[in-house]
C-alpha cells in the first residue's frame, strides 16, 4: 500500500575475463558472408514476447526503455547463479559464413553462436554494438544464437539483432510447416487445460509450438503437448496451435478445440478475497477476534514481510517470522475460523524483492514464509523505486512468484500496485506485460486507489481505473470482459488519505457493491488499524479520520462476495 509518512514510518568474474569467454574464430580465410535479409525472427523484440527466443531461467523479459531502436528491448536478469542466456535456433547452409551483429548494454554481455565463435563488451553505460562472423561446418544445417550476461553483474538488455547470411535448406526457407493437425484437451482443472496434437512436417524442421487462445500466443513448446495455466474457473476458452521452422515460416492454425474449465472451489473451502490489512507493528492493533466478531470478517492480509538481512523474511525487518505477535495474531484468527494473505514489500523498509539476489533466492524466502504458516495465499506490494519502478526487479518477483506457485500446488498469487485514476501507470502497464511474457500465471493484479490525486470523486474515479485495469488484462492476456474481471483486485483507503482524499463509508459501500456487480477477485483496504472513529483527527494511523463506527469499513469489506 502507498501511505508513505503513515504506513511506512519503521522501518570468479575478474579472473575469468581472459579465459572463460569463447575464442574468436581463428585467423583464417573465410569465404565472403553472404548477403540476405536478416534470417533471425524477433530480432528487435518488437513483438512484446520472447517467442521465439528462449532464456534459462525465465530470467528473460521485453521492456520499453532501455531500447536501442523501435519500442522493445530484451532485458536478461542475471542471477549469482543463471547468466540469463537466450537462445534462437536458424536453419542455416553449410560450409557458408554468417555476420552475427547485436546491440547490448551492460556489465559483460556475450554474443555468439553456440559452439562456435563469440564476442563480448565489458560494461558499456549506453547500448554498443558487437560483431562476430563464423563458418558453418560441411554438413551443418541449424545454428543456436545466443546472448547473454555474467553471472552476478546486473540485469543485461539487447536489442536489434541481426544474423547476416542465407537461410537452410540449400536456399532462403521460406517454406511452412503443415498445420499441427488432431488437436484435443487432454484434461483440465479449474485453472488450466491439457492439450496435445499430431506432429507437423517441414522440409527442414519443426522447432516450436504456438498455442492461441484466439489472436493472443499464450506460450510455446517444443513437443506435441502443453498445459495452459493461469485460466479462470467456470470459463470457455477455444485453443488452436501452429508450428513453427527455425527460419521463422508458421504453419496455418490447427483445428481449434472448445474447453470449459472446471468451477472452484468456492465458498469457504476457497480462497476468500475479502481481506483488510492488519498491521501488528504499528497504529494500536487491534485483537483481531474481537474485529471478526463485530463483523464477520473472515480473512486478513497481514503486513508486512520485509528482510531482515541475507534475504531473511521477517515481520516489518526486526519482529520474528515466528513465535512473536505476529503469529499470535494469525493463532487467534485461524483459531476463529478465519486465515490471512501476507502481505510482502511495500513503500519503504528493506525489501525481500529489492535486496535478494535472484529471483531463486527470492522464491526460497518466500518459500520459508509459505511453510512456516501452511499458505494459501501470498500477496507482493510492489512500490517504489527500488520494486514498482525497476523493471529488472519487477521480473525478478514474477519468476520468484512463478516458482513458488509451481512448488506448491493451489497457492494463489496476488500483486498489488498503485494506478493511476485511468487504470495502471506505466510501471503497471509493463509488470502486466512481463507477467504475460514471463507466464507467471499471476491470480490477482490488485491496484490501490488511492493517493492518486483522484480528488473527491473516490467512487468514479477507483470505477475508473478498474475499468482501466480491465482493459490492459484484455489486450495483454486475450481475455474477455469476465475473465479479466475476475483477476482484478481493489485495495483502497479507509477515511482520509495522505492526499486528503476522502472515502466515506457510503462511497466504500459502493465500491464493494461495484466489485460483487462485475465479480472481481479482491478487495481489501488499508487498514483495520484505523478503522475507528476520529472525525477532525487528520491521517493518523489508529483512527480514520472521519466520523465513523468502529469497524463500520471491515464490516462492508466482509459483504464482498465477488
């Protein structure tokens, strides 16, 4: 949540240079590079997806700045253990010399063809442009281009790539694979259909497959079979498939199959979106069984977990994760029916998504988070500079959130952020984008209307920006009206704001009855703390600051059914 003053207010590389990159090719007399049209497909990234690229790790993600020309750019986020290395296979000719060219910018950013030559720029503050050529062997007919970081040395970009010569199969391949034929659902869950189809033919190969819910490409193997995540229960999606040669040539469509997915849980079995923030280390908390009785509130999400040194979760960086009043809280809740979402990151602290190294040790905090109270649920408050603003660690968090949804099966994923009155901001825009390019298979974008200058007009203008939300998730994922929907979480402010932003409990009623109308997945606000009466009192953190009863706000919360 973005309450700045009253929320937050606590809070073997250099040896290796001259040994480890791949040799240039030797000294030798090469036949003249042949001249063609780039033979690499998505050479700019241009597209918005990594298709038909691939990066270890899902460590790859398409931003909007830093870009060398056009609008996208590839960002590789290292890792102290994962180079971010992306990879495209081309059909090439034999015994033919190829001029290999990239834009990069970076700490030590690799280009080369796997296997054979390579070139590398040590820590170029603009992008730079690096040039290889290389050989193709007597009966060589496919070559793997890649580009890559170094480990420990910071997010990487690239961008307009270009690969310089003829394409395989003894000429330009211009030639597509048949269509994917046999398509059919292999079986579904409530949140994901299992697909598979017949093999396509080429005259030189087929090297990826391309699922489609309509005209938006969900994601891409190399078999005759995948599952498609991240889906909506109780909701029909048509799937079809193409192939795709290493020259880039797509065959036409695949019949298309029909698939409804199945209903929910639902009901008090499910993961119930109701959830108030309840902040143990500040604003008089208080005993969250008296608040559940009052109202009938059933779920919490609890702030914050911020690290406590070494990528070490924590309560607000100093309480315990266990054993302190953090967890007596969560006793008393889970002792009384209920459960609670935790609630990671926000406006200021020491952030587990800022400060871990890796989106794998990121995912191993979250993890120990996970175990030590049996999850449900997990919640990022992504802020800030240093998260919300820094696209290298906005994708660090999805891979992270990516990971643990993997590992434990049933564990939902939230993301929350600020918006503008319209809908996300570009900060928001691009963790939607990367969330789609990296298939994180996010449950809930979640934003926080609120602190947003929205004026006095809080019901039109959190309308507003959900509205806003709705549209970015249709154009990103290819859903329709209901589907986005009910990925879309509200996350307001009780009373007034910093920005002296006032939502009644009227115009709070509203809003929830707005959020049941159109199904949406969440709504929360910040926070139960100040859910008491104080009319006069300003924006402090154990009252609203408006004249209300005490817990009227949680009250109305605990009628959103979605």
């Amino acid at each position: 949540m973005r309450i700045r003053q009253l929320r937050r207010s606590r809070h073997r590389f250099l040896a290796l240079l001259g040994t480890a990159a791949l040799a240039l090719a030797g000294a030798v007399a090469l036949p003249g590079t042949a001249q063609a049209a780039n033979i690499l497909t998505n050479p700019g990234f241009e597209t918005g997806s990594i298709s038909p690229w691939s990066c270890s790790g899902n460590l790859g993600s398409i931003v909007s700045s830093p870009v060398h020309g056009g609008s996208k750019a590839l960002a590789g986020a290292v890792s102290s253990s994962d180079n971010a290395q992306c990879t495209q296979t081309v059909s090439v000719q034999p015994n033919t010399t190829y001029s290999l060219k990239g834009w990069v910018r970076g700490s030590y950013v690799y280009l080369g063809v796997d296997g054979g030559a390579s070139t590398w720029t040590s820590s170029p503050s603009a992008y730079s442009q690096l040039s290889v050529s290389f050989t193709t062997g007597a009966s060589q007919t496919s070559a793997k281009i890649y580009v890559h970081g170094w480990y420990a040395q910071g997010t990487y970009y690239a961008d307009d790539i270009s690969l310089d010569g003829p394409g395989g199969g003894g000429g330009s391949d211009t030639q597509a694979p048949t269509a994917p034929t046999g398509l059919t659902s292999t079986g579904k869950t409530s949140s994901s259909v299992s697909l598979s189809w017949a093999a396509s033919s080429d005259n030189v190969g087929v090297t990826a497959y391309d699922i489609y819910s309509g005209s938006n490409q969900l994601l891409s193997v190399s078999g005759t079979s995948a599952t498609v995540s991240g889906l909506s229960a109780s909701t029909a999606y048509t799937f079809t498939v193409k192939a795709r040669d290493a020259a880039g040539n797509t065959s036409g469509a695949s019949n298309s199959v029909s698939v409804t997915t199945n209903a929910g849980g639902g009901g008090g079995t499910g993961f119930k979106q109701a959830a108030p923030y309840l902040y143990e280390g500040w604003g008089d908390p208080p005993n969250p069984t008296t608040v559940m009785n009052a109202t009938g509130v059933k779920w919490f999400t609890m702030a914050f977990v911020l690290d406590s040194g070494g990528c070490t979760p924590s309560w607000d960086s100093s309480r315990p994760l266990t054993g302190g009043v953090d967890q007596t809280a969560i006793n008393q809740i889970r002792s009384a029916g209920g459960d609670i979402v935790p609630s990671f990151g926000g406006w200021q602290g020491s952030k587990l998504g800022a400060n871990c190294s890796s989106a794998s040790a990121l995912a191993g905090a979250l993890q120990k988070v996970i175990d030590a109270y049996g999850l449900k649920a997990i919640d990022m408050d992504i802020e800030n500079t240093d998260e919300f603003e820094n696209e290298a660690v906005q994708a660090k968090i999805l891979t992270a959130l990516k990971t643990v949804k993997a590992n434990n099966p049933g564990l939902r994923t939230i993301v929350t952020f600020g918006t503008s009155t319209t809908g996300p901001t570009y900060y928001g825009n691009r963790l939607i984008e990367q969330a789609q390019s990296l298939n994180a298979n996010i449950d809930v974008f979640t934003i926080m209307p609120f602190d947003f200058g929205g004026g006095s007009d809080m019901y039109g203008n959190t309308v507003n920006a959900a509205e806003g939300l709705k549209t970015k998730l249709k154009s990103t994922f290819g859903w329709d009206d209901a589907t986005a929907y009910s990925h879309i979480g509200i996350s307001g402010m009780n009373g007034l704001s910093d920005q002296q932003e006032n939502t009644t409990p009227a115009i709070w009623t509203s809003i929830r009855d707005w959020a049941n109308t159109h199904h949406i997945a969440r709504l929360a606000y910040w926070s139960v703390n100040r859910d008491r009466s104080c009319p006069g009192g300003g924006v402090v953190s154990n009252c609203s600051g408006i004249s209300q009863s005490t817990w009227q706000f949680t009250s109305i919360t605990a009628g959103f059914t979605g």
